[in-house]
C-alpha cells in the first residue's frame, strides 16, 4: 500500500514510520521547510504518566500505551529523556481533593506506582516546594522532542520512505487506485497514492473540507488555546516537575525541567484566533503570582519570556475538553482516508500508540 502522510510532526512521522515497519510504502509530505516545527517543538517535552483523561478515552489508552512505548523506544535507540518523576501539589483542601481524584483516575487508567503525600512527605522530596499535599508519579518524564523526531524519520528513511518539505496538500480527489492529493507550493503537482493519512494538525480542518466525498458536516471546529512559557534565570531549585492542580483548559503553570536540569515554567492558557507566537513580557506577573502558590521562594527579576505553543483544540473556554478524533474508514466510509482532529497534549507522549492505531484503521 503506498500511503501519503499529510503533517511531519512526531504523529505524522511516528504513522510514517509505524506503516513503514509495516511493509507500505510511505511518503510524508510537510508545507513548512522543516519537520516538527509547530506543536511537535513548542510543547514542555514531557512523558505524561497519563493521569488527567477519562478512562477507556483515546487520550487516556494512547498516553498510557504511548508512555511505556516512548521510554522504550528512546532506550533502544540513544535518544536522550529522563524519568524525572512530578509532582502534582495542592495549596489548600479544595486543590487536595482535586489531587486525590487526580490519583484515582490515574489508577483507573493503568498508572503506576502513584502515591498521595502530605505536606512533610512532599517536602522531603522539593524541600523548596511549599504545599498541603502532593502526588507522586514517578513514571512521568522529559524527551528530547527533536531527537525524537530525528529518530522516527530515520527508520521511515531506512524502510524506503521520503520526506517532502515545502510541500503543502491544497485538496485530496479520489482516483482511479484510491486519492490523489494536490499539493502547492513552489513545485505544484499530484500525487496518486492508496491511502491518505491527515496528520496536517492545525491545517488538519481544512484539509478535510478540501478531501472530495468526506462530509463537511463531520470536521469538528478547530481552537486555538495558546500556551506561554518563562524560562527562569536563578539556579534550579527542584528535581522533579512540579504541576499545580489543574486549571479550565490547561494543567496548570508548571514547572518542568529540561535535559540539563534548566527550569522553565508555563504553558499558561491563552485563548486565540491567530497562530501568533509572540510571548508578552506583560504576562509575568500573573506566572509570578501562580508559581509562588508552590514555590515562594522564586527570586524577582528571574522569569524571562522563552517561547509560546499554540494546541488545535476542539473545544474552547467553559466547554468540556474533547477527546482526540481518529475518523476512518469505519467511521466515515471512505477506504484509505484517516483524519486525525485535536491531538494535543499528551499526543507527544501518545504518538507511538497513536500511529499503531491508525496503522491498524487503515489495514482493517
């Protein structure tokens, strides 16, 4: 089956490569000059333990598959993560019950090794974090995002696969063997294939409009939610992430940590209609005030603006947060077309399940 990938973030380039094992030949095609610069690189580059998403949710199965997946995966192959271990810390009861339910979920959805602290406990572990109590998920972790997607285009191009860049998909015609896409950019042209899979992220909406026979009434909206991040300029004081209860459309401004052990904090959550990338120095104070609930000690003048993330959201503020959306072939009826909606956060982490799945959509 020679299958075109439309979207060369780590999805697109883990479904390249999970067909590519498969025996088909691949093609992932990107508009942009490179691979992996939208969400796939402005993200905290964290492994989720897969605490949050409701049970039996394609958020919840992919990220936990994907996690124990993913820490294998960059074991065998040199790509550079740490299972630093977070966490998830409550600053008064109201926030504690909310980490208690946290915990629960987590076991419902198959983590492991979860444990509710209190305040001495957590402290023992942060002794600068200051919280009533706390949850620890050791599973959770950091990955070098870019090696990663280094890794994953590497076996695609082992396998026979190719990458095309500045090459965007203007609309995708069935064909006498399956679909044919057109594409535009500098070198317009067709492309005949047997299968399509749209991993196109924030272009994935108008992708589908522009795909002959799919229903228009089964592209869901699409909402930007853009995410910022402080880079933090004093020594680093914690060892872990530190993820505050969460907030109405994010997780909260949390402490992560990079592979050298820098601290960085963010994303807030920023509701928009543009993929503007631009940090305002303005938004501080509100990172200073939501930071010192946990960590008081974190010195003026230290938080600089870093860099933002935008996530393709589908749905928006006061709404319940979707889930992903894999709409093939038996959803939609078409053979070969798999449309992938809404893969935010964890969908990193989830990446490699992610493309086993549509693998197993497209070969059903």
């Amino acid at each position: 089956m020679d299958v075109l990938v439309v979207g060369a973030g780590v999805v697109g380039l883990a479904v390249g490569r999970a067909l590519a094992l498969r025996g088909h030949t691949v093609v992932v095609v990107e508009a942009a000059g490179a691979f992996g610069t939208g969400i796939s690189s402005r993200n905290s580059e964290v492994i989720h333990a897969g605490l949050y998403y409701p049970t039996g949710s394609l958020r919840a199965r992919h990220c936990v598959a994907g996690r124990r997946m993913l820490y294998a995966f960059c074991e065998s192959r040199g790509i550079a993560h740490k299972a630093c271990g977070k966490l998830v810390v409550a600053t008064d009861a109201a926030e504690a019950a909310k980490v208690s339910a946290i915990r629960d979920q987590g076991e419902l959805n198959g983590v492991e090794d979860l444990a509710l602290l209190d305040a001495r406990d957590a402290r023992r572990l942060e002794p600068n974090l200051v919280c009533t109590a706390a949850l620890h998920s050791p599973r959770t972790g950091i990955v070098d995002s870019h090696g990663l997607m280094l890794a994953l285009l590497g076996e695609i191009e082992d396998r026979g696969g190719a990458l095309a860049l500045g090459t965007p998909v203007e609309r995708v015609v069935r064909g006498p063997a399956g679909w044919v896409a057109h594409f535009g950019g500098a070198e317009p042209g067709t492309y005949p294939c047997d299968a399509i899979v749209n991993a196109a992220s924030f272009g994935a909406q108008d992708l589908a409009r522009a795909t002959e026979d799919y229903p228009a009434t089964r592209v869901p909206p699409l909402v930007l939610a853009r995410g910022n991040y402080f880079a933090c300029s004093s020594r680093p004081a914690f060892g872990r992430l530190i993820y505050p209860a969460p907030v109405e459309g994010g997780l909260g401004i949390h402490l992560t940590l990079d592979l050298a052990g820098r601290m960085r904090f963010g994303p807030d959550v920023e509701w928009t209609d543009s993929l503007d990338y631009r940090v305002s120095p303005g938004r501080g104070a509100v990172f200073y005030a939501a930071i010192r609930r946990y960590w008081p000690g974190l010195p003026d003048g230290s938080l600089v603006p870093d860099y933002a993330g935008i996530r393709p959201k589908l749905s928006g503020p006061g709404e319940a947060a979707e889930d992903f959306r894999i709409d093939g072939p038996a959803e939609h009826g078409l053979p070969g077309l798999v449309h992938l909606f809404g893969i935010e956060s964890p969908g990193l982490t989830a990446s490699l399940s992610l493309a086993e799945d549509v693998a197993d959509r497209l070969e059903a």
